[in-house]
C-alpha cells in the first residue's frame, strides 16, 4: 500500500474544511510531518490541537505544526517557504468565502480580492515552494468550471484559470506533479453562517439533485487529494469530485 511515510505535506488553508480534513488524511496515510498555513492564529491553534489529539487517537506519531499566512500577501508567502524548506507535497485549498453580486453589480476591487486568493496566491505558491523533484502540488478549483451557475461568471473564470493554470505548471515544474481537485457541493464550515433550517434544505435540495443522493463531507473530498499526493504517474490533471453535478 503506498503511503505518504517520511513525507512533509504543507496545507495552505489546512485550518479548516477540506484543507483540515487533507491534513488530518495525511498524518492518518503515515506523513512524518504535516504544516498547515492559515489567516488566523486561533483557527491555526485550534486546529493543531484537534490534529495532534486525531492522530495520537489514530496511533500515529506524525508532527503537526502551524503557521499565520496572508496569501494575499506575496512577501509573506516569500518568507513562508523560505522559513519551511523541502518539502514533499503542497496543497494549496485557500479561499475565502464567496460573496460576489451578479456581473452588472461588480466592482473592480472585489473582482481583484477574489483573484488574488484563488488565482495569485497558488501561482506564488507554486513559484516559492522547495518541492522535492519526486514531490507534487494540489490546486482546487470546483465544479463550476464545467457548469457555472447563473451569476457566477466570474468565479467560473477563476476556477478556469486555476484548471489551466495547473496543466502548465505541470509542464513547467516537471517531474514535480502537479494536479488539480474540483469539488462539488460540500458541507464544511463555510456553511456556518446559515441559518440552520435553511442550511438544512439546500442540503436536502442538493443531495435529491445529486446522483449519489447526499452532499459531500470534507474527508470524502480529501481522499482525491491523498490520492493526487501518492499516484507518481498522474500530472496535469484535475480530478472533478461532485457526486454527479456536472452531469444533472
């Protein structure tokens, strides 16, 4: 069984959503060292503990540390991989939660904000890392990069760019990999500022859509990232994980 033993995995976003739940898949898959990078020193924290607890409750003795990282900083990203060193594996699922209005109503600035997280921050990401030449990058994207909904074109030509973007990093950066996850609806903490019932009937509405008949948990969607990390013949590639949504 391949697994990721004697490797270091840094999650940029790993705080949370499917950025934790890679983290925590990882140490679970033997990784000797797992640094996950997020905004916040108390979501850092928080989730450095509730990693460390999950993997003693696992039985693994992989090291788990934290880092505070603006990626909308590129300074900062500079001075992150210079502080980290080799590594084996950069996943990169940073990304703020979607607010934008409809095109007409767009501004220029908010345009930018998004980009700068979705878009700039991995490119940078993927210019400044110290991959090792057998190691690989995981970008993400979404579903809506093969069927937008009404009122997102822009962040359908974000995720675009960010599919692309990762075919020609692969030829750039090779033979370090480098794969791109497309998630579809997922139940993570982006959510948390729904109101409850109404939360519970997207969820409802969503999973009847959905071929597989439920919504996705972070863990499910992290096993294409742990996948994407241990498979040495796959580059180029963006891996769509949405339970049929492109095809309903």
């Amino acid at each position: 069984m391949i697994t990721l033993a004697g490797q270091t995995i840094v999650v940029i976003g790993g705080s949370s959503g499917i950025g934790y739940a890679v983290a925590e898949s990882s140490l679970q898959s033997l990784a000797s060292h797992v640094i996950i990078a997020s905004s916040s020193l108390d979501r850092v924290n928080a989730a450095v503990s509730r990693l460390e607890s999950a993997a003693k409750s696992a039985g693994v003795s992989g090291k788990v540390s934290g880092r505070v990282l603006n990626v909308k900083d590129s300074a900062q990203i500079k001075s992150f991989f210079d502080e980290v060193g080799e590594i084996d594996h950069l996943v990169f699922s940073s990304g703020d939660a979607l607010t934008l209005s409809g095109l007409k109503d767009l501004d220029l600035d908010s345009i930018r904000g998004v980009y700068d997280v979705r878009l700039w921050a991995p490119t940078i990401c993927a210019q400044q890392a110290k991959i090792k030449k057998s190691g690989s990058i995981v970008l993400t994207t979404g579903s809506v990069v093969k069927k937008p909904s009404q009122g997102w074109s822009i962040v359908a030509g974000i995720a675009g760019s960010v599919d692309s973007l990762t075919r020609g990093l692969a030829v750039d950066l090779a033979p370090i990999r480098v794969n791109c996850i497309a998630p579809g609806f997922v139940n993570t903490e982006m959510w948390d500022t729904t109101p409850k019932d109404v939360l519970e009937k997207i969820f409802a509405e969503q999973s009847e859509k959905l071929l597989v008949k439920h919504v996705a948990s972070p863990e499910e969607v992290a096993e294409a990232y742990l996948f994407a990390m241990k498979c040495a013949f796959i580059t180029g590639e963006t891996l769509h994980v949405n339970g049929g949504q492109t095809l309903v």
